[in-house]
C-alpha cells in the first residue's frame, strides 16, 4: 500500500482520508453506517457517500 493512498481525501468537509476509512474497518467497522458512525463522512453535504462506499468494498476486499 502507498502512504500517498492513506492521504486520499475522500470526504472533503469532513477532510476524511482514506487512511481514516481503514482505520474505522480496522476497528471492525462492515457496513457504510457503522463507518460513518466512527468517521463521521456524509454527514455534511453528503456528496461523498458513494465514493466513500466504493473505498469500504474495496478495503474489505482487502481484508
Ligand atoms: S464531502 Fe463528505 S460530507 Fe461533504
């Protein structure tokens, strides 16, 4: 994994990173609520739900 992946800014109100994502499913987090509810992503203009659902398939996947 590059370090540059972590820094990815996925939620851009919330200035969330992908590094934050993996650290929320390395805390158990599956599901996009659960995620959200140990981020906080989405929770302002909710542009971002998507993306930052795409990246929770992928790091599961990881997984
Ligand atoms: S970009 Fe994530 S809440 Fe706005």
């Amino acid at each position: 994994m590059k370090q540059e992946d972590n820094e990815r800014i996925l939620c851009l109100c919330l200035n969330i990173t992908t590094g934050d994502i993996r650290r929320a499913v390395g805390a158990g987090a599956k599901t996009f609520s659960e995620v959200q509810r140990i981020t906080r992503c989405a929770k302002s203009c909710g542009m971002c739900a998507d993306v930052v659902k795409e990246e929770l398939v992928r790091l599961l996947a990881e997984q």
